[in-house]
C-alpha cells in the first residue's frame, strides 16, 4: 500500500515542479518595459550650438530640454534605447554614461540626439587656438542624468506588449532644403504597452522615429530649445498618457521642418514648432492607429565596431582638439553601431546624419515592413555621404566639407548590411 500511495505522490510532486518550471519559464521570457525621463535644462541658461563654431548666447527658453529612456527586456536580452535634447551626443560623453548604468550591456545602450539646433554645444567645438566655449560641468551633469534614467526605466519595468507601425506622415512636416522631394516621409512607431495592473493596456512609452532638421529656432535667436521636438512630445503625452520617445533618422543634406511660407519667406518662432510637433505627433498616432498587438515579441541586439578613415582636415582638428577628446588617432575614428529586433521592428544605427538616399537603401535591404533607422546614434561625426554624392555638386560642397569622407558612406552601408546577414530576421 506505501508504494501505491507513494508513487501517486511523486507523479504529482513531479507534475508540480513542472508546473512551476514551465511557469517560471514563461515568466522569465515575458517582454518588460520600463519609461523614465530627466529634465536638463541649463539654470541659469547657457549658449547654445547649431554646428561648428562659438555657441551663441541665449536670454529665454521655450520648452524644457530632456534626457528620455526605455528600456526592454526578454529573457536574457536588455537594451536602452535613450534619447538627449541636443545637436548630437559623441561616444566620449555617450560611454561615460553607459559605465554607471547598471544590469544592461555596455554595447546594448542606444543613446541618440534630437538635433536641436537650440541646446548647449555638446562637442566643446575648438576655435583655431584650440579654445572652447562649451560649459563642461553641465556636460557632465548630463551624463549623469542619462544614466540616473536608464537605471531608474531599469527598475521600473513591468511586463508589456507591442504595437508597431510604419506610415507616411502626411502633411507639411518637413522637406529637404537642397531637393525638396529628396526625403523620407515614413514614421516608425514603437509602443509598449501594460499588460497588468493599473496600466493594462495603457501606453507605457510611445518611440517616435522620423527624419528632420529641429531647427525651426535654430541657434541665433537667443533661445534655448528643444524646438519642435517638445510639443511633439506633449501632445504624444497629453494623448497617451505614457512616455513620448524620439529618434531621428537619415535627415542630412538637408532633410529640414517645413517652415515655408507662400512669400517665401520662414516662420521661425514657437508656434511654428508647436503646429510641426504637433502634427508630426498627430500623424504617428494615426499611423499606429492601426496596428496589431504583439503579445509575444522577439528581442534581439547585435552590434559591431567599425573604422572609419578621417580624410577631412576640419573633422581631424575637431575631433583631436576637442577637450572631449573624441579622435582616437589622426587618420581614423573607431564607433558602435547596432541592430535591433523588436518584435516586427528592425533597427540599424548611424553615427551622424546620412543623405536620405542612403536611408532609402538601408531601409530596402532590411526583412521587415517596419525598419527603423535611428540616426545621430551612439556618435555623430557629421554628414555621410556616399562617394557618388561626395562633393558633387555645390549644394553638397558644405555637406561634404563637413563629413569624415567620401568612404564613410560605402563604409557604413556594407558593415548595416554585415549586420543584418549576420543577424535573425525579426517577427513578421
């Protein structure tokens, strides 16, 4: 009788320890999400950059500057996807920041720049002395801010679904200065959304990726800014409910907001930012509108260390007599780039501000209907351009002279697409 009760017994202890495996397993894999945000606005106010040269005093400010993070986690994979209100955000500040974030890989924090032409220099642009006017201190008060974000969207996770679209966002947003029609009106949007408790199935975070000059302010106004990018974020806010989240994308040469009037003439004052953000904010909610929920998404981070030569004697200077010290030698520069899998999405990074025709193939040779390029991403060395369009015709004289190289495009494209052949496709 003990053995025919015994074995009952351990069938059903063995049933239970499966039970809880599978369980735990199932827990374990759940996608989490997690949403914070630093204000870093100067006080008092600083100078602020739109490119190379002195930065240019300011006496008002509209709108707050932020840092803004999400972070994802599935199983074994962690990622940071961060976004900071400035003109681009080099690797040298960018790494500071990911050594005091905790629990994620260094290689698995993404930390991108708006491109506000109206926020501090972020470079410590050197004069021909090799002086700088950019403000340190707050340099690296951000990079503490970047980080006291990722870890506190770190710790806040929860678990959390997906909706992911791309569209055309319609509407008078932006155009490319040099060839108006030259440029990408596709909007990606990635929401994460509760699954439990008090936000079930309420907006955790929404990530906005769309390619644009922020520069309806621009740097010589004497405003501090985050230009269009803030009501962008408002309104995405004050719809939602959860965090607003932006990435830029191939905006260079030159990819603008569409300030244009019937004379004209440009509208460059906060209420131009305010109807462009807005409407931009609009637009990528309607384009998720429609999206499906993905309850089950994959998540997957690569990255790779690519070299790029530095043939301009404008970047070489820069880059090696900054106090930042972003050069690593005289003839190359070395950075990360990424590709992300989040759920249908795919995501490639670019260290500065490609030519949309360069988003335009990246995009094609992506296997997904939802690719994401994240521009301005973990470094921002300039314009890159492909050898066809380096220094082709006047319009690309000031684009050219301000980028590595005319390899740095074919460089950049070949190691993407190393990427995406050495990586698994994403859910369809």
């Amino acid at each position: 009788m003990k053995n025919i009760s015994y074995k009952p017994c351990k069938l059903r202890f063995t049933n239970l320890i499966f039970i809880f495996l599978v369980s735990f397993n199932i827990h374990s894999q759940q996608l989490k999400a997690g949403a914070a945000k630093r204000v870093i606005t100067p006080d008092p106010l600083i100078s602020v950059s739109g490119g190379v040269g002195t930065p240019k005093p300011t006496t008002e400010k509209k709108g707050e500057l932020y840092v803004r993070a999400m972070v994802l986690e599935k199983g074994k994979e962690k990622i940071a996807i961060v976004n900071i209100d400035n003109l681009g955000w080099p690797a040298a500040l960018g790494n500071r920041a990911r050594k005091l974030i905790k629990n994620i890989p260094f290689n698995n924090i993404l930390i991108g720049a708006t491109h506000t032409h109206s926020a501090p220099d972020a470079y410590a642009f050197p004069d021909e002395k090799g002086n700088y006017a950019a403000d340190l201190e707050y340099l690296d008060w951000c990079v503490t801010q970047i980080a006291d974000a990722v870890n506190e969207a770190s710790t806040n996770m929860e678990p959390a679904k997906l909706k992911i679209a791309v569209g055309e966002a319609n509407g008078k947003i932006a155009y490319n200065y040099y060839a108006p029609d030259l440029y990408d009106p596709r909007c990606g949007v990635i929401q994460a959304l509760g699954t439990k408790g008090k936000n079930k199935d309420l907006p955790i975070v929404t990530l906005v990726n769309y390619a644009i000059h922020p520069e309806v302010i621009g740097s010589d106004q004497g405003i501090l800014s985050p230009d269009l990018i803030g009501p962008l974020y408002d309104r995405i806010e004050a719809k939602t409910g959860g965090m607003a989240l932006f990435m830029n994308g191939a905006q260079g040469g030159m990819v603008t907001a569409d300030n244009r009037q019937d004379d004209n003439t440009e509208v460059n004052d906060w209420e131009e930012c305010k109807r462009i953000g807005n409407l931009l904010a609009d637009e990528a909610l309607r384009i998720l509108s429609e999206a499906k929920i993905q309850e089950d998404p994959k998540l997957f981070c690569a990255s790779k260390q690519t070299e790029f030569p530095i043939d301009s004697e404008m970047m070489r200077y820069i880059l090696n007599n900054s106090p930042l010290k972003m050069g690593n030698s005289d003839q190359n520069v070395t950075t990360t780039l990424n590709l992300l899998n989040i759920g249908s999405a795919q995501i490639l990074t670019i260290p500065g501000e490609a030519l949309p025709n360069i988003g335009y193939y990246l995009k094609r040779n992506m296997p997904t209907e939802h690719p994401f390029l994240f521009g301005l991403t973990n470094d921002a060395f300039g314009y890159i351009l492909t050898k066809e369009d380096f220094n082709s015709f006047k319009r690309y004289m000031y684009v050219s002279r301000t980028s590595l190289g005319e390899q740095t495009g074919e460089i950049l494209i070949n190691d993407l697409l190393t990427l995406i052949e050495n990586s698994p496709k994403p859910n369809k």
